[in-house]
C-alpha cells in the first residue's frame, strides 16, 4: 500500500484534538499529510477551526494509507473501532493508541495480521511543547517502531519506556496528575488571594515557581526532598507552611489521589 499520508488521528476529541494541533504547530507533521475523524457531524468544524486537516466521519477511509494511526477514541469504544479497521490495516503500519485500560494485547487479539502496536500515554501539557509520554511497545513493535514514536511524541515533550504493566500508574501519575496539579497551583493562588495579591499575580506566581521547581527536579537530578531543605531555613517561615501542609494531610491525599486514579484507569474499557 502506497503511503499516503504520516498521520490518521482516529477521535480528535479532547486529548487527540491537543496532541495533533501540537504535532501540526510543532511541524512534526504537515497538515496536508495528516487526518483526522469525528464521531459527531457537529465536530467536523470544532476540530478544523483548531486544526486546518482534513476531517473525516469514516475511520476506514482516514487510516487507509497513513503510515501511523493514532488511536484516541474512548477506552468503552476502542475495540469496536479495530474491529473496524483491522480490514483495511497491513503490516506496513504503525498502530499507536492513546487509550487508557485496553492493552496492546487485546488490540492485537481484534487485528486480522500481525500489525506492530504501541501504547501510548500522553498528557495535556503536550499542547505547549511540556507533554509526558511513556510508550510501552506490544508484541510485533520492533527498534523501529519505537524510534517512530519517540521521534513523533518527543517533539512535545519528554518521552520513556515501560512495560505495559505501569501503564495504569501512568495515566494517574502524569496524565491525571495534571488535573491534581492545577488544584494545588489554584490552592496556592487562593492564598495570594486571601493576603491581598490581585488574583492574576497571584496565579502567574504560583503557576512560575511551579514551572521552576519542575525544572529544578529534571535537570539537577536531585530528589525533591532535597530542594524542599535546600528552600527551608532553620527557623523560617518555609517550615511553618509545611507544618500546615503536614497537619492538612496535603501528602497522603495526593497519594491516595493517584492510587485511585490508577484503580480506575484499569477499569475504564
């Protein structure tokens, strides 16, 4: 099969919609080589006005000569979806899917031929360049493969491998995690907000010192707990405010927000 097309985005919903307008912005990918499908008829403009790709409501036809498929439908409607496709898939392809709880496994199971698949999940950030992608490759997804999907989700953000086994700790920790994220960045705002600071200060300082901190972990190598000392003078206030976050219980909930997380990212096909 002639290759067509670089890209088939199969659900440019929410998260798929992000990562190929960041793909496209980033010039990863030509917006005359990539594609992208619909559920809704409704949709087709929402996703071209984000995006200026062709937008079709058939998977089949989208996937038919792309040289990747980016699978992003909803976990409950994956498997229908291949189902769907499998006719028109060939070995030549590479199928990458952002799905949480449906494993590679599972995938190859509905495939007519032996067709490399990578899992792949990624995060919200990606639309600003500061995505987290952890890839975990299935049964036929070779060097080659993998080199694809790195050099693809690399362009927005960092990337890693692990086995499959994690992959429902990484939807919690980086792509839920975000979600926690914003709460604690708009919980350290409201106290800005409380002592006076007008709220869009407020806002851009904690979103900065977060910004920073993050870079701090991930180019010095040191543990956290290490800067969180590096920040807490003997007598100062810093250790006060971190007596409150210890007494709130701050530490043990986000834990457990992750561990639920995870419980349910296993449960969502």
């Amino acid at each position: 099969m002639a290759m067509t097309r670089d890209l088939a985005v199969i659900g440019a919903g929410k998260l798929g919609g992000i990562l190929l307008k960041s793909l496209v912005e980033q010039g990863v990918v030509a917006p005359e080589r990539a594609v992208a499908t619909v559920h809704r008829s409704s949709s087709v403009i929402r996703v071209q006005d984000m995006v200026d790709v062709e937008v079709l409501r058939e998977n089949r036809d989208a996937v038919a000569g792309a040289r990747m498929v980016l699978l992003a439908v909803k976990p409950q409607a994956l498997l229908a979806v291949i189902d769907e496709i499998a006719p028109v898939l060939t070995a030549d392809q590479l199928l990458l899917s952002i799905v949480a709880s449906v494993s590679t496994q599972e995938i190859e199971a509905r495939l007519e031929r032996p067709t490399p698949v990578i899992r792949a999940m990624p995060n919200t950030p990606a639309l600003v360049g500061a995505g987290m992608t952890v890839l975990s490759p299935g049964a036929h997804a070779d060097e080659r493969h993998l080199a694809d999907a790195k050099q693809l989700f690399s362009a927005i953000g960092r990337t890693r491998v692990l086995e499959e086994k994690h992959m429902d700790t990484v939807t919690a920790l980086s792509a839920s995690g975000a979600a926690f994220l914003y709460v604690v960045l708009e919980s350290l705002a409201e106290g800005g907000v409380k002592l006076g600071l007008p709220r869009e200060v407020a806002t851009e300082l904690a979103a900065q010192t977060a910004l920073g901190s993050a870079r701090m972990v991930l180019e010095t190598g040191d543990h956290p707990a290490v800067l969180k000392d590096a920040v807490t003078t003997p007598a100062g206030c810093t250790i006060d405010g971190l007596l409150a976050l210890e007494a709130g219980g701050v530490r043990v909930t986000l834990i457990q927000a992750v561990v639920e997380a995870a419980r349910r990212a296993g449960e969502l096909a």
